[in-house]
C-alpha cells in the first residue's frame, strides 16, 4: 500500500505533483491546518504530514496520529511543531533551513536601504500630496561600516551583498574563523568593538540564551550616534523597549524590524516611530522562497516514504535501520560530548578532531561525527541539527578531522573530542558502558568517571585541601541538592575538576559565589 500524505497548508501544486510522482498519495486541503477539530479527526489516516506555520503541531495532535511517521516543514522554523512530543511519539520532523536564506538576506538589504533613505515616509508624505523634498534627508551606504551579527548563511549572503555596495563590513560570530573572514571580505571583531564602529548593525543569529536581548540598553550605549539596526533573524534579538527609548533620544537613527518578541504584532513600543520601518516578519516571503521550500519538502518526505532517506531532520540521525540499534548509544554519547565542550568554550573554535578507538571505530562515525559536531555547535546556534552541522562548521572554517585506531587503554572502546581555539586546547572522551549509558571517561587528560545529567555544576580549581569540603558547604548553604559529585585532578596540587549532578538548575547567584571561591578557575552550568 502506498504511503499517504496530507498537505494541511498552502504549498505549490508543482511539490504536490512530486508526491504523485514518486509514488505517495497526497491529499491537498490547504485550509485543513486552521480547523483544528476536523485536522484532530483525519489526521490518523496519514502517514506523513507536510505543514508550512499555520497549521499546529501539538501533542494532542501528534497523540491522535497513530500512523504518522514524518512531519516535514517546508521552511525553518517549527515553533508550531511539538518536537518533544513528535520524538517521543519516533516520528521525524523535518525543515527546509537554507531554502529562505537568499530572500531573508535580500529583505534585510531592503531595509537597510528603506531606513537609510527614509523611502516608507517619504512615499507617504508624497502620495498624501505634499512634496517634502527637504524633511527627507538620508545618508548613503557607500563606505559606510556594516557591523554583522552571526555570519552563518544569511549573515554571510547579506555581507557579500553589502561589499558589493561597497560597504566596509565587520562581523562578530564566536565561530567565523579568520580564514573565512577572509574569504568573505569581511573583518571579524569583538561584539564590543562592533557596537563601537558600525554605522549600521544586521542581526543573523538564531535566539538562545546567550543572544537574547543581545541589542539592549548598555549594547546600545556603546554604539555611535546615528547607528542605523535592522533585525530579520529574530524577534527577542533586540530588547523592543531598549531600542525604542534610543529611537526617542536620537542616539539610534532608525531601524528596520521584520520579526517581534510577539507574533503577529498588534503592538510594539516601535509603532509610530520616526524612521522605523517595519515589516511583518516577510523575510522568507518571496515566491521564489516558498516555491523552494515547498519542493524541497516535498522531495524530503517523499525520499524517506519511499526510500526511508532521512536529510534535514531534527530529531534523527541519519542512520540505516539496520545499524540503528548497535549506533544509537553512541550518537548520543557523540551528542553529549560535543554539548559539553560547546557549553564550556567561549573563545572562537578553529578546529576539532575526533578520535574513535576500539569498536566504535568500525562504526558509521560519519553520523557519529555530525551527531558531535551537532552538540558542539548548538549552545550557540539552536537550530543545528545532525544533518546541516557538518555543513554550518564548513561555513564557519572549522576544520574537522577524523581519526581511527585500535583499542588502546582501559576501555574497549572510546571517543575523545578534542577542541582547538583562538587561545586553548580543551578535550574530553567518553565511552557506553554495557548497561547502554554514556559516561565521560577523561577532562582535559584527567581521568574520572561520570554520567550525563539534565542539570550539572563543571568547576575547575587548583587542587588544595579543604576545597571540596568549601564548595559542598556553599552549595548545601544555598538549598542545592547533589545527587552525584565526580572528582578527578591531574596530580596533587595542580589542576582538578568536580563535575557534579544537581537536582534543579543552578542560578546566577549562586553560580557567582561558586566563581568567588578561593581557587576556582572556572565554574559553569551545563544541562544534557
């Protein structure tokens, strides 16, 4: 019996033919995804599901798709999609994360010229009969200086766009090596030091933790006067209220804003404002942009349908069914290592090498790699996946190399990361254990033994007496419950590392009194 598909929202009639092509039925109710009692009833009928952002993903949904086996998103974002839910449930989810990058970079090149020449009021004021030739005083882009914030894919489409204006461009992305600087024309800098010297500033980095309200109101208070900042990547990048009090000021001299902290925008503290030029999240609203998106999805679901080739999933590797069994435990090992040397480098990361010993190295370690590579990068950039991480560390100019050997030392089998940056070397190897669980085997060639949990403290100190009685007494002052503390030093009285697994997440504060402790040369949160 062939695979059936539903299409729930509005995609081309040219990807619904490729279903018919390859051999899936399809059924085409574009208007489907906004009746969410009627989607709810017909959705186990299907095997695959291919949505653009209307219709809604949820986990009742997913709990009512008895044969559901893929989701496919033609585009990037799946905020309507419950991937949780989704992987529990071991169905794929896919997206199409480079068909939206010429036209998102192309609308930010429009705005900055919209916001550069004042075009919005100036069409306004004229087609309201008035001829306000001198009210409309703009500035040139010409040798002006672009400061870009992450300079993946888009933001390296919108720097070569912007040197061809003859733009001086400078950029800041904690993985944009020199070499690719170089290659792109651009200048890589400090986020501090761009802030200084940009006349205008584009963000193209994916909101996490780390970028929220990365344009807030101390960024701004170190910019020039008469910056120019325009925001297609996300909402939530600049603090809305931080950048409309600079607008008010003077200190800001205009911004183009495609995407809001709330969506749809009924209100924003940047309506109504001189020389904001806002659009309504259309960086991807192109008809060339969702012609791609939606063939690629297409092809996507289709090939795996039929074939089982997974590309561009988000919650599965791309691993043979026979394989799978034998692998898995070492993709998330691979996965973990890689997100605990992610959490832990702040500096640019130039090159990784992987080392698999024993066993593992007979295996797919081309999966086992994107899987690492995956988890290094995704602290940073929330939207990696296995499958485009290889292609986003390339981008970057981060070298990765391979190396195989026999078993050597204590364990049949390993796998050490090691990470190469501006300014340190840092490495770290784990193994799985026969009941199936990964363990960390080795820190920066200090040997220790533990697992990986939701919520854990890494500090490292000069090893000296007392020290561990010092940071088991704060930590049992400030109410954090340990449920397991490794320990592990190089030799007595150089360097050790306590590795520890906490019931909840650590805060701020008391993350700062674990920095404050007499010997502590690095103390961080990490999460698994």
């Amino acid at each position: 019996m062939a695979p059936r598909v539903l299409v729930s929202d509005k995609l081309s009639k040219t990807a619904v033919q490729i279903f018919k092509d390859r051999g899936v039925e399809v059924d085409y109710l574009p208007d489907l995804g906004k009746d969410k009692e009627k989607l709810l009833e017909v959705i186990g009928n299907y095997d695959g599901l291919a949505i653009r952002s209307a219709t809604k993903v949820t986990e009742k949904l997913i709990g009512a798709a008895r044969k559901l086996r893929v989701i496919g998103r033609a585009g990037i974002g799946v905020d309507n999609v419950d991937v949780p839910a989704a992987t529990k449930r071991g169905i794929i989810v896919m997206n199409t994360p480079f068909g939206n990058s010429i036209t998102t970079a192309e609308h930010a090149i429009a705005l900055m010229f919209a916001v550069a020449r004042q075009l919005p009021a100036a069409d306004a004021s004229t087609q309201a009969g008035k001829w306000e030739k001198n009210r409309f005083m703009g500035v040139e882009m010409t040798a002006k200086t672009l400061g870009v914030i992450g300079c993946g894919n888009i933001g390296s489409i919108v720097a070569d766009r912007a040197v061809g204006l003859k733009m001086k461009v400078i950029a800041f992305d904690p993985f944009l090596s020199e070499e690719r600087a170089l290659d792109l024309g651009v200048e890589k800098v400090e986020l501090d030091e761009l802030f200084r010297r940009a006349d205008f500033i584009t963000l193209h980095t994916p909101l996490t933790e780390k970028t929220k309200n990365i344009i807030d109101a101390a960024a701004i208070a170190k910019m020039k006067d008469g910056v120019r900042i325009i925001n297609c990547a996300r909402g939530g990048l600049v603090d809305e209220d931080a950048l409309a009090a600079a607008i008010k000021a003077g200190k800001v001299a205009g911004a183009g804003v495609d995407v809001f902290v709330t969506e749809p925008a009924e209100a924003s503290p940047l309506f109504g404002l001189a020389n904001v030029v806002c659009t309504p999240h259309l960086g991807a609203s192109t008809t060339e942009a969702q012609e791609n998106v939606a063939l690629q999805v297409a092809e996507q679901m289709a090939d795996y349908l039929i074939k089982g080739a997974v590309s561009n999933a988000l919650n599965m590797p791309s691993i043979t069914a026979e394989e799978a069994p034998r692998l898995t435990p070492f993709v998330h090992l691979a996965d973990h290592l890689g997100s605990f040397a992610g959490q832990l480098t702040e500096s640019t990361i130039k090159a990784i090498t992987v080392e698999y010993a024993g066993d593992v190295a007979e295996m797919n370690t081309r999966a086992l790699t994107a899987a690492l590579v995956s988890g290094l990068l995704r602290p940073i950039l929330s939207e990696v996946n296995m499958v485009n991480a290889p292609v986003v560390a390339r981008e970057r100019g981060i070298a990765v190399d391979e190396t195989r050997q026999t078993q050597r030392g204590a364990y049949e089998t390993y796998i050490r990361l090691t990470v190469k940056t501006d300014v340190l070397e840092r490495s770290v190897a784990g193994t799985v254990f026969s009941d199936g669980k990964a363990r960390i085997i080795q820190i920066k060639n200090i040997n220790m033994e533990a697992g990986f949990a939701s919520n854990m403290l890494y500090v490292t100190n000069k090893d000296r007496p007392g020290f561990i009685g010092r940071l088991g007494t704060l930590l049992g002052n400030e109410k954090v419950n340990i449920a397991n503390f490794n320990l592990g030093r190089a030799a007595v009285g150089e360097d050790a590392i306590s590795l520890i697994e906490i019931d909840e997440p650590i805060t701020d504060a008391v993350l700062d009194k674990v920095r404050g402790l007499e010997g502590v040369v690095q103390a961080r949160r990490l999460k698994f």
